[in-house]
C-alpha cells in the first residue's frame, strides 16, 4: 500500500508540477494567449505575473524537502489560485475545454498530490 500511495503522490506531484510551472511562466513571460485570457476575465496585467511567480514559487516549495509548514501554505495557495481561475472562466461564461479542464485538472492534481504525500512531508501535530 506505501508504494503504491508514493507513485500517486508522485504522479499527481509530477503532473501538478509541470502544469502549473508551465502556465506560471507564461504568465510572467506575458505570452499573447495569456495576455488575451486574463484581459477576457476582466483583471489587469500586473495581475497575471503576480500569479505566475506564486504559482512558480508554490511548485519549488512543493517539490523540495523539509519546509512543511510551507508546503502546506504552497498546496492551499495553489488550490486557491486554480478554484479561483476555474471559477472565473465559469462566471465569464468561458466554456471552453482549454479553460475549465486545465484549472479542474489541476486542483485534482493538487488535491491528490496532498493527501497522499509521504509522511516525511507532512506536518507532525503533536497532541
């Protein structure tokens, strides 16, 4: 069961990471797709980058060791941020595939790479 827990953790970290780093940098780099989308929801540019290095910054604190404390922050802030960007494209009336199952894919990921994250990574709460 531990090693089977370790590969979703892994899996779902891995897919987290790589999803969230890659919009993150086009979010800082201001690539016209980006630009285009976040202007349609209605916040200002500065915004975007702003998010882009949280999300960045979120992603290193989830993949190295130690600092539990704030990974757990990390996993809470991305969750907020996808919930967040998921919930804008549906008030905006955004029904695309691109913009609904990015965000649901990735706060599915999030939420599956915390729970099964190993011990080592978690906060011991003592009683």
């Amino acid at each position: 069961m531990e090693k089977r827990n370790k590969i979703i953790y892994w899996i779902a970290t891995a897919l987290c990471a790589v999803g969230i780093l890659s919009s993150g940098l086009q979010q800082i780099l201001k690539t016209k797709e980006m630009v285009e989308m976040i202007t349609h929801l209605g916040y200002p540019i500065y915004f975007m980058q702003l998010i882009g290095v949280w999300k960045i910054l979120g992603v290193i604190v989830i993949l190295i060791p130690n600092f539990k404390l704030m990974k757990e922050w990390a996993y809470a802030g991305l969750f907020f941020v996808m919930t967040g960007a998921l919930l804008s494209h549906l008030l905006c009336g955004n029904f695309g595939v691109k913009e609904i199952l990015g965000p649901l894919f990735q706060t599915i990921f999030i939420i599956t790479s915390w729970y099964f994250r190993p011990a080592d990574r978690k906060i011991n709460l003592a009683n």
